[in-house]
C-alpha cells in the first residue's frame, strides 16, 4: 500500500515538472526564433549604407540623403 502511495507521488511530480519543462522548452523555442530573425535583420542592415550629405555646405554637419534603399529593405519582410 505504500508503495503505491509514493508511486502516486512521484507520478505527480513528474506531471508537475512535465509542465514546467513545457514552459521553459516552448520559451526556448521562442527566444531562438527571434534570435533567427534577428540575426536575418542584421544581415540585411550590414549590408545597407546609410547616405549623408552635407547641411548646407557646413564642415561638420551632416543630414540624410535618400533613403529610398532603406526604405525598401524596411518594406520586405525579413
């Protein structure tokens, strides 16, 4: 009779961390699917440049150039 008593314990703790491992394997299963598309977003940046221009003839001030580039990598998805 014992027996069954901590066989029926144990079975409730392995329900209890089946779950638990549930949890932490469907958040690893997340974080490596963002860190996948992470990782393609930076491939694709890498190879970007960003144009700057002088302001107005100024040394040392500089603003945007055309974006069109960036605005289409921007636009497909990743």
């Amino acid at each position: 009779m014992r027996m069954r008593v901590i066989k029926a314990g144990r079975r409730g703790q392995a329900l209890a961390a089946r779950d638990a491992l549930a949890g932490v394997s469907g958040d690893a299963s997340g974080e490596a699917a963002l860190e996948e598309l992470l990782g393609r977003i930076a491939a694709r940046w890498a190879g970007l440049d960003i144009p700057l221009v002088p302001h107005q003839g100024a040394k040392d001030t500089w603003v945007l150039g055309a974006l069109d580039e960036l605005t289409a990598a921007l636009e497909v998805p990743p």
